[in-house]
C-alpha cells in the first residue's frame, strides 16, 4: 500500500491547524490561548457532576433542543434577533460550526473571502475543501478596505471582535458587506460578549448572514465544546442535513443550559476581564514605543514601534514563564497579543513586562 497514492491529493499542500503551547507543569503564567481565567461558578460544576451517572450510556439529544430553546429565549432574549427554533444551530465548538458551513457550501475550486490577519482556522478550512481563499488585507488600523465591497466568492468570513487585534467591526459595515457580497456572509462573534456589540439584530433583515458564538470564552466550557449559530432556517436546514447525528456531547450541553441558568453571575465575573484590560491597556501606553489597540475582546494586542525588540520581550516573558502570543506572520512581527487573565497573573505580567522594559525601551 502506498499511503501517498490514497491520501486526498489536496492534503499534499495542506498545512493543519497548529494549536497553541499549553504547558501542564506548575507555575506558568498562561495568556496566549484566549482563554477564561475563570473556572466555571461551583453551580455549574455541580450540575456537570451531578450528571455524571448512567445516563452517560445514552446518547445525547442529537437537535440538542433544550439548548436550542434556552439560547433563544433566554440568553440572547435582550439581543432583538431571530427567536424561530428552527433558526439555531448547536456546534461542536464554534469551529465545527465553521466546518459545517464549509460542508454546506464549497465544491472544490470555490471561492471564499477572508481578511488578514484573522482568526486562522478560515484559511486552514479553505484549504482542506480545496476552496480558493482570497485575502483581504486589513487597512494598518485593522478596518476594512474599499476593496471588501467589491468581493465576491461563496463564502465571507468576518471575525467581529477581530482575532488577534481585538477590535469589533461595525453593524453599518457588516450591512454594508452583506448587501455587496453575493454569497453568504458569516460572522465569528466568538468574542462578542467582553463587549455589548453583536451584530445579531442584522438577522431579522438579512437572509445571507450567518453569526457564530461560543460557549468556550466567555462562559469559561472552552474543554466541552459548545459553539451556535444563528442563521435564517433554510440555512439551518443545510447545516443540519451535513452535520454529524451526534455532534455535542451530553455533559456539554448540560453545561452550557447551566450557564445560561446562572449568565447574570457569569457576566459580572467577565466584567473583571473587561476591567482588567482597560487597567492593563491604560498601564502599557504608559511605556515609550509601545501603543495597546483598543479591544472589545478578552485580550490585548500590543504593538512595538521597533520590531527587533519584539522577539526580545517575548523571549525574556518565556524565561519568566510567562507565555503569551506572537504571530510570525507578515505585518505582525512587531505585535504580540495577551490574553486578559486574573488580577494577579495581569500583575505578574506587568511586572515582568516592567523589568523587561527597562532593559530594551
Ligand atoms: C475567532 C475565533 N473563533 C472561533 C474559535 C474557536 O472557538 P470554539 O472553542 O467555540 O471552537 C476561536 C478560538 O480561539 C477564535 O479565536
């Protein structure tokens, strides 16, 4: 048997997602996944326990209908969007949602939009379909260009908070795109709640938008995996015909019908990430050469004026077990990214940030 001759031809040229580093020994400060500091409230952890029993034997609800039902009416009651059952999606994570659309929607040869720099797992998709990405680069302030608006393609993806620089993009624009493009457009609000920007309400009037969310960031799930998407029902109908018969777990959807039960709590715990990077963000302009990018999301991009002093920071943060993430990528070598933690790993990082400082700036 030769492997090589029965492996799909397009995984020749096919570059996987490579996920972060995540270091399992003691005393490492870890802000470079984008994750919540927070574990989930004791309440939630409680329910997760008190199910694990035999039901476990069973599988799960495959529509996932209770959680349907709760996302609709109660978590997102205040977000004047759709309310139809029939127009949600519950996900394997917000990336198998991703997935699923691009099961619905590519034959090999398609084409599909995408911004630079994002979130990487559009490119990496596009690629495994054998879908022709175009790129969009961002203007330098990371808005969209003149030139988004005469895109066209299958596909659209926007990251609104946008992944790595933090910045949401505004409904008039995404309007804007989803009148211009003539596919779908969809928009990844995966880090919509560290801010009160959603582009949800745009569902009542456009037909071609699809929004992901996630459970992972916000309500701390990020290891049970459970993403949805709103979408017009004919959508959801497509999505529901290619997705697998049982694609979210039963304690993940337990979990997650558990956080929307106790939200309120869990906003008030955010709303300490979203003070913390106000503080970090006020503290770090502070330095010369350094500017912080106003964020909407649960992390900070830092941007260096001198790029060679970049790498130094990030070398001398890692000495000090500190990680956090740098993209060598063009355009954004002389970034690094950090993902908001407790008050106190924001504190460590700071003061190792300061001894650093003053040796390079
Ligand atoms: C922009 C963006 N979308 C989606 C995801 C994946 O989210 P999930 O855990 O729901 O699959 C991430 C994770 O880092 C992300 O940054």
């Amino acid at each position: 048997m030769d492997l090589n001759e029965l492996v799909r031809t397009n995984l020749k040229n096919y570059s996987a997602y490579e996920t972060e580093e995540q270091p399992t020994d003691d005393g490492w400060v870890i802000l470079n996944t984008n994750e919540n500091p927070y574990p989930p409230l004791p309440e939630i952890l409680n329910d997760i326990k008190k199910s694990i029993n035999e039901n476990i034997r069973l599988y799960p609800d495959p529509t996932s209908f209770e959680l349907r039902k709760m996302v609709l009416s109660v978590l997102l009651s205040d977000k004047d969007t759709l309310t139809n059952r029939n127009s949600i999606f519950i996900g394997n994570g917000s990336d198998e949602i991703l997935d699923v659309i691009f099961k619905v929607f590519i034959d090999p040869g398609d084409e599909i939009v995408i911004f630079y720099p994002t979130y990487g797992l559009y490119k990496v998709l596009a690629t495994l379909y054998n879908a022709k990405a175009n790129e969009i680069k961002l203007n330098d302030d990371f808005s969209i260009p003149e030139s988004a608006y005469s895109a066209k393609g299958k596909l659209l993806f926007i990251n609104s908070p946008n992944n790595p620089n933090g910045k949401s993009f505004g409904n008039a624009t995404i309007l804007k795109l989803c009148g211009s493009f003539p596919g779908i457009v969809v928009v990844d609000e995966a880090y919509a709640d560290f801010s009160d920007k959603t582009c949800l309400p745009l569902l009542k009037k456009v037909k071609n938008l699809i929004v992901t969310r996630t459970f992972s960031k916000s309500f701390s799930l990020a290891s049970l995996r459970i993403g949805y998407a709103l979408a017009d029902p004919n959508i959801i109908k497509e999505m529901n015909r290619v997705k697998l018969p049982y694609n979210t777990n039963y304690l993940g959807q337990v979990a997650a019908l558990s956080c929307i039960k106790h939200r309120n709590k869990i906003y008030e715990q955010n709303k300490k990430i979203i003070e913390e990077r106000e503080r970090l963000t006020e503290e770090l302009n502070k330095y010369p050469g350094i500017s912080v990018l106003p964020s909407d999301a649960n992390f900070i991009f830092i941007k260096f004026e001198d790029e060679s002093k970049t790498l130094k920071f990030i070398w001398d943060l890692k000495e000090m077990k500190i990680l956090i993430r740098h993209f060598s990528k063009p355009g954004l070598y002389n970034y690094i990214r950090i993902t908001i933690g407790k008050k106190e790993d924001n504190n460590k990082f700071l003061k190792a940030f300061n001894e650093i400082a003053k040796k390079y700036l």
